[in-house]
C-alpha cells in the first residue's frame, strides 16, 4: 500500500494545492471608498457654493481647475491606500495565464 508523505503544513489541502485567501475586501467594500466618494462631492460642492457671487466683486476663490487638482490629490491618495492594503495579499485568481 503506497503512502504519501506530505509535510504538516496549515496551508496544504489533501491534494497537494496551496489555500489561497484573499488578506483585503473589494474596493466597494471599504470604507475607504465611501470616503473618497464623499470627499469628492464634498470639493464639487464647495467649489461651485463659494463661486462668483460670494464676494460681490466677482472674485471666484475656489475655482473649477483647484477644485479638480483637490480632486486629483484625493484620487492618488485613493490610489496608494488601495496598493498599500492590496500589497502582500494573495490573489485567488487560478487563470493560468496569470502565474
């Protein structure tokens, strides 16, 4: 009777294959979203509330080109929040084509 000799390891199922976990939710799971969405609106809004009449001098202090770049800001940020919780974890992906 053959036997296999496999090494105790938490991680290796009966057949031999790794357990592949996901560490981190998806983007629409987060918090971090809702509050990147939220922050969004929040730079739309101002920039169209404090326009051109809030001074009456015609005066536009929160422009649409600043509100944008606030925007742009917010968006890297988003960005590198969503690379730094997703580094390290481990895709359950099993595309082939992927490894």
């Amino acid at each position: 009777m053959a036997t296999s000799t496999h090494a105790h390891n938490e991680n290796v199922t009966v057949k031999g294959t790794r357990f592949r976990g996901e560490e981190t939710k998806p983007s629409f799971k987060t918090t971090e979203l809702i509050v990147y969405v939220l922050a969004v609106i929040g730079v739309l809004i101002a920039s169209y509330t404090v326009g051109d009449g809030s001074a009456n001098n015609g005066a536009d202090y929160f422009a649409a080109d600043k509100a944008w770049w606030y925007i742009t800001l917010l968006t890297i940020g988003y960005m590198i929040s969503r690379g730094l919780a997703k580094a390290g974890s481990r895709s359950s992906d099993v595309d082939p084509r992927t490894h």
